[in-house]
C-alpha cells in the first residue's frame, strides 16, 4: 500500500495517507484562489484512503456552510479542504508533491486570464542570479524537512552535533 506523508512548512502539523488517492486536481474557484493566497488550489482527495494527523491539530476556517478549510495555526500553511463528501489535502504539503500530479481542473469559471501562459514564461533556475546565489548560500532553513520526524525543531546541541558529524563525514 503507498504511504504518503507531509506537513505544515513549520512542522507543528504533520499527517499520512495510505492508500490509492481517488482523484487529484486543481481548483479555480475564487473561495480557493484565497485559501491558497495562489492563482489556483492543488488538492488530492484523501477519500476512501487511511488518513491521519501524526502531529499537531490544524486550524479550520468556515468558508460556506458546507467546507472548512484547514491550515497550521502556527505558521499558516494551507492544509485541507473538507466537504461533506470528504476531504482532499494540498498537495503542496505533501513532502513529494511530484508523487501527486493532477488530472482534472474544478472551477474553470474562475480561472485567472494568464494562468494558461505560465509556462511560456521566461524561467531562470536561483543559481543564475549572483544576488539570489549569496542569498540562497548564506541562508538557514527553518522549514521542516519532506520527511517524518522524531522531534521537530531539532534541539539546540542536535543540530550542532548534526553539523559536527556531517564534518567528520567529509
Ligand atoms: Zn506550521
Ligand atoms: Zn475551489
């Protein structure tokens, strides 16, 4: 059975799916551009699926009389949208999203008039910049690795004992 695990970008709220997602898709409904704070919502239907919160309880927002919308209290990552008919978990969060591609759209109605184009835009990878390249090798990351956890954040001498190995590792 495939297991499928993510969280929060903070890492207070972690969960698992096991299972077969029944549906993967994007949304272009305004109620989800908001939630998302994005052109377009990315969610996998966990219906039907063993589904469950491995650490934390995420925040609900009412957004009409029959969804909540789920997200980190704490840092405010967009988690879920919860129907009657079940709930489906942004794929973003999902610690392998490429795992998750989607297959259908919902709400074209409300599609956002570039968002066909993206992808004719002009791209350039971080590196190619020499201001974003200082930035990016000077940067810290506190966001939660794309895997289960023991204990999150790290104690503070974890993480230098971490550093210590990785040296002696060289
Ligand atoms: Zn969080
Ligand atoms: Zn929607």
């Amino acid at each position: 059975m495939n297991t499928y695990t993510g969280g929060c970008q903070c890492g207070a709220i972690r969960f698992r799916a096991r299972g077969t997602p029944p549906d993967s898709s994007i949304c272009h409904c305004r109620m989800c551009q908001k939630a998302f704070g994005a052109y377009y919502a990315p969610l996998v239907s966990v219906r039907g699926m063993e589904f469950e919160w491995t650490r934390g309880q995420r925040k609900t927002f009412r957004s009409s009389n029959f969804v909540n919308r789920g997200f980190c209290g704490d840092c405010g990552t967009p988690l879920t949208y919860e129907a009657p008919d079940g709930t489906a978990l942004a794929i973003g969060a999902f610690d392998h999203p490429e795992e998750l591609a989607p297959t259908l759209q919902w709400g074209v109605e409300g599609k956002l008039p570039y968002v066909d184009d993206l992808a004719s835009l002009p791209g350039y990878a971080s590196e190619s910049d020499p201001e974003s390249a200082e930035f990016l090798r000077t940067m810290v990351s506190y966001q939660h690795p794309d895997h289960d956890t023991d204990q999150w954040p790290p104690q503070p001498g974890e993480a230098a004992k971490r550093a210590r190995a990785g040296e002696e590792n060289q």
